[in-house]
C-alpha cells in the first residue's frame, strides 16, 4: 500500500514534476533508429514525459529533436520540409537545425537580426545500439550514456531488441519485471509440476512456485534473489535480478553470467509507456522472452500521430482477445498466447494509473516495496540537494547481469555471484538446464 | 427549479456521496440472471453506482460479486479463472470465492499465513426474479428484499421483463415516469380525440389532456393520482401511481389491482442508468409498454466493456433514427416508433446530467416536484441522523399496485382504492376498458 | 508572447467570459440560410460561443433560434415538430415561435395561464446575404447589421462565400489573416523569384518575401500597410488590409478598391470555429482564394450533430493529407494543395488553444501585436464601463475595403489610399496586375 502522495510523486513524469525533473537527469531511448530510415526523411512526432518534440534525420544523417512548436508562433514543426541541413518551418519559412539554432528567417528583414536571438527548444541526441537516445536533463554537458552490455558491439549476433507501446503509466509496468513469483502462475499456471525434466530451472519453478526473497539496495538500484530447492535440500535455485535507475529492469531468465538482457520503460505521458526489451545471450530461450511471443502482440504498422507508434492491435478494449474456452481448457492458463500480452493485460488492467492505496503486499512484494522505497528516497535527495541521482553521471555502474544459477544451500548469494553478476566470471552451469526459461 | 447544490446532493451517487450512500442501504438489481447462464462461464464486468465488480457464477451456481481490483496489486480480476468453486486471478494465482475470502494464495509460502489476512471486497448478492441483486450497504446482515409483487412465484405466466440502458442521470429518467400528462403528447399525440372508443380509459385521456393531480406522501415514498371527466361530469377517471425508495416507480398504466408493473431505475454511474421494466398483468396492454415496442430499442449484443450491456444501437448520437417524415406527416408524434424509444429521446436529450436550474414547472409537475422533495428530506434524515431510509428494511411496503380506476367524482380517491392499491381487492371495471394503455 | 491571463481573456467566449460578453454586443453569422431550405423544414442544431440553439424556420419563412432546452423540463427541442407558426416541444407539447413566446401549453389546465409566463429563449435573428444572422446582446433593440459591402445587392454577381469549420481557437485564425508575410512561404513557397511576370504584384512579393509594416489603430479596429519595392526604387507595392471588431478581417489579395472581401471567425465554443469567407471582386483572383482551392477542403455532408456542419474531411487526424512526395519534390512547398489547407494546417497544428506563452514574435508580427493590444484595450473598456465596444453600433464603419495598390515611394500610405478604402474612389491600377494573388 502507497499513499496517494507517494504514489503520485512516483507516477508523475510531466514537466516541473519531482519524478520527471529527475528521469529527465538520465539519458533516454526515444526511437528505433530506422523509424528516421535517411537523411531527409519525412519527420516524426514523439511524445517523451509529456513532452512534444519533431524528430528528423538531417541531410547529413543526424537526428534531431525539437519541440514541435515553432519558437515563432506556434505553428507545429511536423509539417515543417526536412532539407539541406534543417528542418524548415513551413509557415513563415523559418529553418533550425538539429540543435535548435535558426539558419534561416526569410520573412524578416536582414537588419533585424531577429534570427540570432530565436532558438528552437531542442534536445542532444545520439545514436546507439539501433535506438536513438534524447537527454532532457539541467546538464550542460549531457553525461555519457549508460554502458550497458546490450550495445556492445560483440553481441550482435544474439542481439534482439522488441519495442512495443503499453497503455498505462511506467511504474505499474516495471513492477511486473520485479516481480518473479508471477511467473510460475501467469506464465506456466498450465504446466503441471513435472512438465519440465529434472535438474532444469523450470523444473525447480514449477515444483516450488512461492520462492523465498533477498532484496538489496546497490548503487545503481536495487536487486534480488529469489531462491528455493533445486531439486534436493543441497542445492539452491537462485533467480537473481536488478532495478536500475530510472526505469530499466534486467530480469531473472536465462542463465547468470550468459545473458544480457535490459528491458526500459520510458513514459511517453503519465498515461502511456513505450517498453524496449533488449536481449543478447547465446543460450537460446524459447519460452519466456522468445521474437514468437512478441509476434502475438499483433503490432500495427506505426502512424503518424502522438500514440501511433509500435501499437498492439490487442488492448483492453478487446480484453487483449482472450481465449476463454483455451482457458477454461486448461491448454492455457489465460487464454492469452504469449508473455508480454499476458504482463500487458494484467497491467493495464489495473488501469491507466494505478491507485495504490487498496493493495495488499505479502512477502513475494518484498521487491516491488524496496525499490518504490528506493526511488522514493533518491527522489527526495535530488529534490532537496539538486545532486544528480544515482547513476546518471555513473554510466559503468550498469554493466550488470541478471539470471538463475544453482548454488549450494547456505551459500551467500551476492558474494558467490559477484563475477557472473559483473561479467567477470564465465558461467560453469549446463546452458541447457537454463533454455526455456 | 432546484438549486444546483439540491441538483447535486439528487444525481450524484458515487461511493462516500450522501445520495449514493443513502441508495446502497437497499438492495439493488444488478444483473440479469442470464448474464451468467451456467456455473463456471466467464466473469461479467459489472458497473454500480460508479463502483467496478466483477460478476461470476461458482461451481455451485452461486453469483459472486467481487470489487474489479484483486487486493494483492490490483489487476483486474476479469481475466480470472472462474473454476471449483471461486475465481482466480491470474496474476499470482490468488483465488477468491464468492465471499470474498482468500482460498488459495499459491505464491506465498505456507508460513506466511497472508491467505487468512486479505479479502477481496465482495456484495452480498441474491437472486429473485430472474434477476441478481446485490447489496452495497452498512448492515452487517442485509435485510430482505423488497416484497414487490412482481417476483411472485404465481405471476411467472403473465410476467415480463424488459432490461435497457440509458445514458443519462438515474433521475431525469425517473422523473419520466411520474410525469403522467406527457402520456398524451409524447405517446399518443398523434391521435385525435376520438380515436378510441368512448369509455376506454384511453378515450378519456384523450378527449383531456391536462389532468389535475393529487399527490400525497407515504411510507414508501410519494403517490399521486391524475384525474380528469371519465365521459360525463359524474365520473373521474383516475391514474394512480407511486414513486418508492430509492429508485422504483409503479406507473399507471393499465387497470389498478389487476396490474403488477414496477421500474427500477439503477445507476450504473451518474450518467448511465440501467433501467429494469417489470410488468405482470393478466390484462392484455398494447399500446403503452408491449413487447415489441421494445423490439424497437434495437438492443445491441452486450459486449464485455464497462457500458457494454443492454445497450441499444439507437442513440442520442444519431438522433435515436428520428423519422422526420413520419413526424411531418402526422403519423406519429415524435418520428420515433415506440414508447420507450420516445421517453429515452427526451430524458437523454436533456444531456447526461441536466441542470435544474432552467427548468419551469407548472401543476402538471406537482408530483416531480413532490418526489424530490420527499427524497432531499429523506436523504437529511439519513445524513444527520444515521438511520436507515424508509423502506430498507421494510420490505411489505413495497406490495402496491398501480393503474387506472374511474370512480364517482367527488370520491375520495385514497379511501376509495385501498384495496385496489395494496393488493387486498379485486378491480371491477371492465379490463376491457383498460387494454391498450 | 501573451501573458496566460490575457491570452484566456481573449480566447474564451463562453457564456459570462469578458470575451464573449464583449462579442455577443455584435451581430453574428450563426448559418447559412440554405442550412434551413423551407418553411416548417427539419430544425438544425447550432451552436454559437458555446451556447446551443434550435434553429428553425416557420411557416412563414422566419427563421428562429431557441436554447436547445425546452424551458419547462429541459428536453431537446431539436426533437420537436415544426408546425404551424412555432416549434412545438414533443414532450408535452409546448409550442414556442421564433420570439420564444409560448403559443400553446396543452398539458396544463387553461386556468393556471402558465403559459403566459413561461417564454423559451430565444435571440433576435436576420437573413441578409444568404446568411442567417443572430444578436445575443444586451441591447433591447439590437443594432444595425455591419454595413459590410459584400452584402450590398449590386455585389451578386461576382459575389460568392465560402463556409467551413475549423477545429481550434478563434484568434489563432484570425491572426492567420493579418500576418501578411507569411503568403511568401505557406502559399507560394515553391515559386522562385522570377516565377510572375514583371510588373505584377505576385512578382513584387516574390522578389522581397520580407515586407516592411506600417499599423494603425482605427475606429473599426486596426490597419496595417506591408510594403515593399515594386521593381524599382520609385514605386512601392503596398498591401493593405484591416481589422474589424469583433472577428472580421479583410485581407490584402486582390486590387485596393476593387476587392470587397471580408472574413468572419465566428467561434461556436472556445475549440471550434466557423470561417465565414465572403469576396466579391470584378478583378479575377485565382491563385489565392479561387473557388477551386475550397473544394480541395472536402467538405463532408453536413450531418445533425454540434460540431457536424461545413466540416473538412482533412484533418490534423490526418495530417490534411499531406503529400510528402510533393512537398519533397519541390512541387509544392507544403504539400498541401490549397490556400484554406495551408492556412487550417498552421493553425490547428498549434493545438485546440494556442498557449502563446512560448511565442517569439518579429516586425512581421507587428499588426498581430497590435490587434491584441486593440482587442484588450477594448475589453478593458468594455468591462469597465459597460459602453458598447467599436463599431457594435456603428454599421458604416465596416464599409472598407482591403488590397494591393502601388504608390510612389515615400506616398502616406493612409492619405494615398483614404478613397480606395472606404470605396469612394476608382482604382486606376491595371487589374491585370493584380490577378492571382
């Protein structure tokens, strides 16, 4: 249970707001790069923390986002003509180029001068690892982007990345990420206790579905451990998974030490999230995070306006088009054929911002409680010291790995997961005892 | 004319406002018992009072009615498995029955003991009628359903019931149907004063379209009777008919003591309303509310959306399919062919919640005016002193009739039909006179 | 930029808002006059400053605008029978004419001669120039109609007017037409300098897309003069053109002293607007405002709804339809292949409500400053002292005419021009020259 306070300080991401003034002190994926395919493509709308902005590739390839207002008087920039080198305001002629600055003013007279002092409000943006990435935050010298593992360049042969848009607010939508009892009822509720062979991970999921929890608080965020018998009282499963700031999850499946896996979910508004889960791992896994699973969101080809981008043809308003007789049959245990459409429906269902106030948190919430708390005081420092928060000028602290490994009963987990959780240490279980899950 | 703050306390009835509390002290019809045709089948979301339930049906066959929002983090419990005996959400596999108690909680351990400290919010909920009723009030143990005459067992042959929604406040709707003198406008305003043959009921209202009133206060609420020459100056003709709490009428149609008609009209928030048209009477009535005047609502199949049920494809948004020609002509009134069709037309065409404060009202409107203040007074009751409102624990209030009689002028029309009104006396006018209106 | 208080001073227009206080003291286009084809034709909803009539016209061919509400209990009387001499209400047949006086009251007892007391409201209404016209003042008497030139008979052959509705803010419009330098761009941006014969005034905004402003304040409203060379030093090319209180302008297009063009924004709420856009010119004009341009809006059918009438099947929804491939080529500088849809696309792109607080405004931008000045001047004046604001009593003063004129350099632009303005004196510029623009 949140206050509504509390809960409105964590879920409010506009402009001038605690939570968005802070997200905002963090580089941010606002794109797939191929969604600007060449130098003078037609512009695009993008909505980020509730604000608007006009994105373009400019004759030389770079991207730009500006505010999609004209300085001038308010015309949108989306109607604006995308040439040599800027971006062209169609109204009054005025032309910016990707930083903002007014090349050109054609409707005024030369002596004004005007065209100095008008800037388009614009964002630094960069390029990486197929994303293009906005930073919004008070830095001169924007920080450097996060490091994570995913945009290696080694990886880019497992590399996947699927990028699709929920409709409720971010936090109700990453706190299904951390949240890994879910798992063995949403996910596998129709799999019996033996429908995995022996010694696999499922296996240890299915026969022990209310694991036990160890959370931790770490620079970068928060993490877990939740744990239960691997088959016999020597050994322990551990599924091992992180918060980091401010909104990126890297979840417990696959095998500790092999996967990089990253997921993001980055408010468009209060309202709407766009989600960008990113895997690399050479053990292949074919049932939870899967390209065939995302296959069956459905999405539709993107538009041009606010909220056209990456949607599901599947949404609440036709219940994500549950199959009640698959359901009621016990071939599935929702009715809905495949993962993130199963985390969509029970988050959105929730509504399009959760009120936090009628829940009841047991002990498998112990994460979901630890990083609001988390947020809630990082939060807090930034609004009273104006310090950046955790990690946003730190970009190493997130070359993090998450995963399941089998340890000894009674061994500690952090300690004896430090080099495959930092991608110093190989991982010596069977990749084959991780697949599928 | 009533003040926008009398307005207010009226229309609004939404959890924690005085109105909507008042209302929750008395059962209310809910569903149809239809809706959910066997033990098992899919959950129905149902709307109440601007409160969100999920409606199931157990393995036993008893209806459910659980608050929308599991109490664990708040998914919605319509994607549930309705299976042995309770629902269960999806998410972590809690399972609710139809109390609301926790019977399995399968992603906690054992030794947690959380299954025994968390309810979901359920109603209590009976069915009578072919309908299922629920109750949202304070009493610890409910108290019994009104005794209205309509759920009979011995009435079921000559017993229909015609279920709609409407898109508009509870009230203006209700008013509706204590509003007599429309009758000869509205309904039958195309006809002339001849049009029915002399001594009919029909005739009378006929050849005098602006009855007098008579309105009086009772235990159930308020009643009036209408009256006007029944052909010669020795004898009146009476319309007699009730408002009871919090929302039923009995209209005056048809012949009092043979007619058993009741309408409940229930607020699925403030400005949608599902109204619940009951009639039982062995004399046939064809003109006013028969069967296939509903026909002409053209319900729409209910869909599983918040709004979804009961709706008719004929709106305010295309002008409820006016035949304008018809009107021109003199065919009919109203360009709209049927009873219900024409009410609707003129309850929602005041907007979803209409302001009172334009409104003038003359004689004809002396039982509005009557029933609103009966209620505003009952409603101060409740507020200041706590006690329950009239009628929610005295069910036998609720066996009245209405209908029409004609009686010598000059009878006291209360003392006069006593017995026609509650039950306790056969009508003697010929039902001949009656049919068809 | 414009402070948030003023720019809501002068945007909203709803019932009680100084704006529409002050705007309601004037005659208003509410339709056009076919919208109501013959006596006891089908009423048409209408909606003006975000108040709803029922229009309709008699059986004597008077047209009549009453409140949407029936005044008795608030049902539509868009539903009701347009029958001899009145609009009868089909709830209980009251029956109004076009003063709003209670005809017929047939559901109430003739002696409670409630229906002498009872009156719908209703506004004074006119037809003149094919359009209909209401007063919602103050004044007992309304004032004279604004002598606007184009309604004069003599007009009817090169007389044509075109209607459509536009989904944003009234002043966002209207400003639109006073910002002259934008033709340069918007309109004929594609055109290179040389792309009009020598000597016409086309070629003259080609050659310098950056005219100087001269502005004025007047007792109809404001002036501006945008000047520039006009192919040599000795000779300027000067556009002339006006506003007039409350949301009229004459734009420069055309020849100063031929062109009797005037523009009407008349707000139907705060979001939506009525372009009224009436010229009447011997001089053909077919690059600007040519009758073609308007079919390139699509109207769609007028359907019964508030906001259904003259509206465009292009919309912001759609992006007007651009056509990026022509606006890439070079073909066209938008994109958009009419004036009118160059002009909507500006304006509605700026949002519902343009917050002109992020504006950065230049010289070009001088008689959009100083009609917001003028305007709120005006208000204050307005509200202060309840005086009739400019012009609300003064028709003559709206006999103006706009449009281009070349004087000898260095000529006062307003003595030059005084008898091509108020249409006393001939224009003795070739007509030739000022075609197409």
């Amino acid at each position: 249970m949140l206050s509504s306070s509390d809960n409105e300080l964590l879920t409010k991401v506009g402009p001038g707001t605690p939570m968005g003034s802070m997200m905002r002190e963090y580089w941010m994926p606002a794109m797939v790069s191929t969604e600007l395919p060449a130098p003078d493509c037609d512009p695009v709308r993008v909505l980020l923390l509730g604000e608007r902005f006009i994105a373009f590739r400019d004759s030389s390839g770079k991207v730009g986002m500006l505010a999609a207002q004209c300085p001038h008087r308010g015309a949108s920039l989306f109607f604006g003509r995308n040439e040599e080198g800027g971006l062209r305001c169609v109204y009054h002629g005025w032309k910016f180029d990707v930083s903002g600055r007014c090349l050109d003013m054609p409707n005024e007279p030369i002596e004004s001068n005007f065209k100095d002092k008008v800037r388009a409000r614009s964002v630094p943006v960069v390029e990486r690892g197929g994303l293009v990435w906005a930073y919004l935050g008070s830095q001169e010298e924007p920080p450097p982007l996060p490091a994570l593992e995913f945009f290696d360049e080694e990886l880019s042969e497992t590399r996947s990345i699927n990028v699709f848009q929920i409709n409720c607010n971010w936090l109700q939508a990453l706190e299904g990420d951390i949240d890994t009892s879910h798992f063995g009822f949403l996910h596998v509720g129709h799999l019996g206790n033996d429908a995995a062979p022996e010694g696999t991970f499922l296996r240890h999921m299915l026969e022990d579905r209310a694991p036990r929890y160890k959370v931790v608080d770490t620079e970068f965020g928060s993490s877990y451990g939740a744990y239960r018998p691997a088959g016999s009282d020597e050994e322990t499963y551990w599924r091992i998974a992180h918060y980091l700031f401010p909104f990126y999850t890297m979840i417990p499946t696959g095998l500790l030490g092999s996967s990089k896996t990253v997921t993001a979910r980055v408010p468009l508004d209060d309202e709407h999230t766009m989600v960008y889960l990113a895997t690399a791992d050479e053990v292949p896994s074919d049932l939870a995070i899967g390209a065939e699973t995302y296959e069956n969101l459905r999405l539709l080809p993107n538009t041009t306006d606010w909220h056209g981008r990456f949607r599901s043809a599947r949404t609440l308003d036709n219940d994500f088009e549950i199959d009640r007789e698959a359901q009621r049959s016990g071939r599935s245990f929702t009715g809905l054929d495949s993962v993130p459409l199963e985390d969509r429906a029970m988050t959105e269902s929730m509504g399009p911002v959760l009120d936090r106030g009628g829940e009841h948190l047991g002990s498998s919430d112990v994460m979901v409680i630890r990083v609001r708390r988390r947020i809630l005081r990082a939060l807090r420092t930034f609004v009273d010291s104006g310090e950046l928060p955790p990690g946003a000028n730190e970009p190493d602290l997130y070359r993090q790995r998450s995963g399941g490994v089998v340890l000894p009963t009674g061994a500690d987990w952090l300690a004896a997961t430090q080099g495959l959780r930092d991608g110093t240490e190989e991982p010596t279980t069977d990749p084959a005892l991780a697949a599928g899950v």
